[in-house]
C-alpha cells in the first residue's frame, strides 16, 4: 500500500464543509470501517470520512444495518480514527442509540467523540428527529442528518427504494430538511430520491447537501466505499459506481496463494530464513 505516511494537511471541520458549499466546491466522502482505509482515504484527500452503520452489511455481514450495536461502532472508530487526521470524522449512530430518548442519544452520540475520535455523529430521519438533532447540538456535538432512503427504516419503508417521488412525498421531505436544519444539522445526507428534488433541497438550503442516489446537484456525494471498490458483492444499488473490482481481485489472489502452498511453490527461498552454514553445520554436528 502507498499510504504510507499521514499527510501534513489542514484539519477539516463542519465550518470547512460549509465554506465549500458558499464557494461552489464539491464535497468528497467515504465511509471507513479499520486503519488502513481511513489512512488511504485522508491521504487521497477525501473531505470527510463516514464510519457508517453499513459496516453492519459490507463487514459483519448483516442482511441489513439494524443489527450493529454502539460498542461495534465505537471499535471500529477508534481504527478509522488512528488512520485519519485531516478529514472530518463523522460517526453514524447505530439503531436504537438515538430513538428511545434524547437523554440517551446524547450520551451515546458523546461516546463517539469521547471514546471513539470522532468529530460529529450523523443521524437518520426528519420531523420527528428535531428535538433530538437539538438535544445533541446542544451538547456541543455536531450533527448530520439523513433523509430520503434512511436504511434502518428498512421495514417500514418496505424494502431499500427509492424516496420521495411524488409531490406529496417530495413536500414532506423538504419540510423534513427545512426542520433538521433548523434544529442545528451541519449537513444533510440525501439518499435515493430523484435527482432534481436534490438539486432543489440543495439551493433552498443553507446547509450542505451530501446526495447517495441523489443524482449531481447536490453539494458533495458520498459513498459506502465496498461498493466503490467492488468488495461488496451480495448487491450493488443502482447509484453505486465501482471504482475497482477488488473482491474479484482478492479472490485470484487467494486462489494463487492456496495454489502455490499447494503446489509447494509458496514459501520460495525468497520468502525464506537461513542460519549461516556455519552455524547450522554446528547443530547437526553436536547433536547427540
Ligand atoms: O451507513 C452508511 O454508510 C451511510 C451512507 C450510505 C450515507 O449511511
């Protein structure tokens, strides 16, 4: 791997975000789960880096994002945290961790900056997260919301689609993001809905839009990165693109690797340790 070393950037924050959308600048963010895909993502400069629920999918291989608990979330924070210091680090709150109070979502939402090295928490849901979004803003800790496709709605949704396609339905989401940034959200994440309700949340807000599914005129985009990366591979959603095809890459090298230590070609003396002849000839010839 190339990065190597942590780059000796500037520190992105909520305020950076903001200045980017006033400037016209695209927002770029990845999710990261462990150590060397946060190192790689803040050397290639990425703005932000997510450390999703989806980690309950594309890592533990969950059928969907309901099962991964805050202790999970916190585990794998602290790696992503080690591995990045310039990008804005954001923590998704898992199912649960914010629903029951806001009591409750306030703590577990400090968790992530106290325990886990984050910089702001991101959270699913409209209208009816306002009071919450403001509970933890008032904490002192940033948020980012989440509206259109909201994953761990997954049920009540009927499955993962598409949000927000009627008028009526495309009303209630710009009131749902009207009222989230008003309750104190830094940026809103747009997921799945159609691309020119996007491009309209994004001028009517003052807030950056961060659009998954959400076509080009949004403020910035984000990714789950196994499914740029083609590591992912029980389904890609349509909006996904794949950068590279990793798992099928990760699998040639497996097989090369089983093939090899098989076919007793792996370890090579290349790839392995000598004693000085002297020192062996000395063994063999003390032995009893
Ligand atoms: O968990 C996640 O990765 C997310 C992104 C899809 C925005 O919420």
């Amino acid at each position: 791997m190339s990065a190597t070393a942590l780059p000796a950037g500037k520190k992105t924050t909520t305020l950076t975000l903001g200045q980017k959308k006033e400037r016209g600048e695209k927002i770029t963010i990845l999710t990261a789960y462990d150590y060397p895909t946060a190192l790689a993502l803040d050397t290639a400069g990425v703005d932000a880096i997510l450390v999703g629920d989806s980690l309950a999918m594309v890592v533990l291989g969950y059928e969907n994002t309901l099962p991964v608990t805050m202790d999970e979330m916190i585990h794998h924070a602290k790696a992503v945290a080690r591995g990045a210091k310039n990008a804005l680090l954001i923590g998704d709150m898992p199912f649960l961790s914010y629903q029951i109070s806001a009591a409750e979502a306030v703590a577990n939402a400090g968790r992530f900056l106290q325990q886990g090295g984050m910089d702001a928490v991101k959270l699913e849901g409209g209208q009816e997260r306002a009071e919450t979004v403001a509970a933890i803003v008032r904490a002192g800790i940033p948020v980012m919301g989440h509206v259109g496709l909201t994953p761990q709605s997954v049920h009540q949704l009927g499955g993962f689609r598409a949000q927000a396609k009627t008028a009526q339905a495309a009303r209630r989401l710009l009131q749902d993001a009207l009222t989230l940034q008003e309750a104190g959200c830094f940026a809103l994440v747009l997921e799945a809905i159609p691309a020119e309700l996007a491009g309209y949340l994004t001028q009517k807000l003052q807030i950056p839009t961060i659009g998954i599914g959400a076509g080009a005129q949004t403020d910035g985009q984000v990714l789950v990165t196994h499914d740029l990366l083609g590591i992912f591979q029980r389904f890609t959603p349509k909006f996904a693109k794949q950068y590279a095809h990793l798992g099928d890459e990760m699998e040639k090298a497996f097989r090369a690797y089983v093939a090899e230590v098989q076919t007793g070609q792996f370890p090579s003396p290349q790839h392995s340790l000598l004693m000085p002849p002297e020192e062996w000839a000395a063994l063999l010839e003390n032995q009893p």
